[in-house]
C-alpha cells in the first residue's frame, strides 16, 4: 500500500505562482511511476504531467508546458509541482499519482483557485 498527501494548494492571483507537494509512504525509488492531474467540476481528471522513474524526460500537457514544472525531493520523499505564471483556466483540484507494482495510487487532491 502507498499513501498519497497532496498540500500546498490555495488561493493564488492571475501570474501567481504556487507549488504543490505529494508526500510519499514509501521509498520512491520502488515506484515505476509518478504524475500530476487536475480535475474540475463535472469533468474527468486530466493528466498534466508523467513522468517514469526509469529515466527519460517528464511529458506535460501543452496546456502547462513551460510553466510546471514536476521535480522531487528524495530526502523528504515528496514529489513536488512547481507551478508559475498561473491562470484562471488552472482553477481545480490537482492530484497526485504513482504507480507501484503495476498499482494505480491517488491522493485526496489539494485545491487551487486562481482569481483576482
């Protein structure tokens, strides 16, 4: 089992900036998988960034291209999203997500509300 816990969501301003945390239950480097989703009302959780723990380059949505930014912290365990130059658009609640033993985990999710 692997227990997922999002923070550091809120209220931010149009070109705010914000960064979000996953803090991770297990050593990291057992994962095969991680990655960062959103989802808002009435809508299906929408993937915008992935990346595999083999190697290669992270892949994100061009709708955050060029400002998020997915990185981790081994030491505290977390796997953290930079997010800058932010917009209405990116109002939601973002998720994390890693796959471990070939299994699917989620987090609760952590809002964030972008407005003046």
């Amino acid at each position: 089992q692997v227990q997922l816990v999002e923070s550091g969501g809120g209220l931010v301003q149009p070109g705010g900036s914000l960064r979000l945390s996953c803090t991770v239950s297990i050593n990291m480097f057992s994962l095969e998988y991680m990655g960062w989703y959103r989802r808002t009302p009435g809508k299906a959780a929408r993937v915008l960034v992935a990346s595999s723990f083999s190697g290669g380059q992270p892949n994100y949505a061009d709708s955050v291209k060029g400002r998020f930014t997915i990185s981790t912290a081994d030491s505290e365990n977390t796997i953290n999203l930079q997010m800058s130059n932010l917009k209405t658009e990116d109002t939601a609640v973002y998720y994390c997500n890693v796959i471990y033993r070939r299994t699917d985990y989620w987090g609760e999710g952590t809002p964030v509300t972008v407005s003046s």
